[in-house]
C-alpha cells in the first residue's frame, strides 16, 4: 500500500567523477557526514580527523 511516511529525496550533488574524486583527495569529517545523514553527532565523532579514501580506479570501477 502507499507509504505515508515517505519523504521525497533529491539529488544536491553532480555525483560526476570530480565531485568523488575531491572526497577522495582532500578527505571528509565523519561528524558532517553523520549530520547530512540525519543521525546525532556526538563529541566523540565531532573530534574525529579527516578521513581519506583509497585513490585508485578499482575503487568505484571493478
């Protein structure tokens, strides 16, 4: 049956290989991560470093 409780998404990034790329490379805060997902950010999380993912091609194209 429909869902009531559905809330729409939308797409607020280019998602192009660029936009991931720069993620790779210059890393990302877990905590804003957490917070753009809607979950609670605790100080533990807060004082996290940057985290940076692997840069190779076999990465996103296997």
């Amino acid at each position: 049956g429909p869902d009531t409780n559905y809330v729409p998404v939308q797409q607020v990034n280019s998602l192009n290989m660029g936009w991931c790329i720069n993620c790779h490379v210059q890393g990302y805060k877990p905590a804003e991560g957490a917070r753009l997902a809607g979950q609670q950010v605790t100080p533990e999380l807060e004082a996290m470093p940057a985290k940076k993912a692997r840069y190779d091609c076999a990465v996103c194209h296997y």
